[in-house]
C-alpha cells in the first residue's frame, strides 16, 4: 500500500516542475566578481537573483513580448486609479464601495497593458 495517492504525486510531481532546480553559471575574474557584489549590494540582491532576472529578461525580450518594468506597470495603476476615482469626486458624485472595488478590478486588468502602450509611445517621441 503506497503512503501517496496517484492524485497525490501528480500534483507533488507539478508542484516540484516549477522549483528552481537548474543552474546556469559562468566564470568571472576576480574584478569582474567585486564589480558584480557591488553592483549587487547597490542593488540590495544577490548575484544569483540578479543573474536569474538578466536571464528571464533576455528571453522575455527574444520572445516578442514587450519589457515593461514593474514600476513602470505600477505607476500607470496609480494614475488609472487617481483618474477614475478623483474626477468623480470633484463632480460632487459619491463613490459607492461597489464602484470602489470595480475600479480597482479595471485597474488591475488594464494596467499592464496600457504601460506597453505607454512605453512604446515614449519610445516613438
């Protein structure tokens, strides 16, 4: 009698997938290795989360989808958010929490994409 159930170490088996269990590693002299932990203590990351995010970067970028930093991603929410909740506000319109919480949801849905929208005309100018 198996302690696991089938469904068990199915999802344990796709759970594990996603882990990071792969390295990829390069060499680096001695100046090149103090540069990078400075780089990364400026940074407050460590080399391996900064590596890990040039390489996820880099492929994001070989892929066709467009890079948008997740600042960049959250300001324009910040600004979607202000926009939709304060022009009602000065209209002398009352903001239910209903109408709260579905801005809120517009917001998350379109942020992302109206960020690419916005970087990708920066870039144009």
């Amino acid at each position: 009698m198996s302690l696991l159930g089938d469904d068990s170490m199915a999802e344990s088996a796709a759970k594990n997938a996603k882990c990071r269990v792969k390295t990829a590693g390069t060499k680096l002299s001695s100046e090149e290795l103090a540069t990078l932990e400075q780089h990364c203590r400026d940074r407050e990351t460590t080399p391996g989360e900064l590596i890990r995010q040039l390489i996820l970067d880099e492929l994001a970028r070989d892929s066709g989808d467009p890079l948008v930093s997740p600042e960049l991603v959250e300001i324009i929410g910040l600004r979607l958010m202000l926009t939709n909740l304060l022009k009602p506000l000065t209209t002398g319109q009352k903001i239910t929490p209903e109408v709260f919480d579905g801005t809120i949801a517009e917001v998350k849905k379109h942020k992302r994409s109206l960020a690419i929208k916005t970087r990708t005309d920066l870039e144009k100018a």
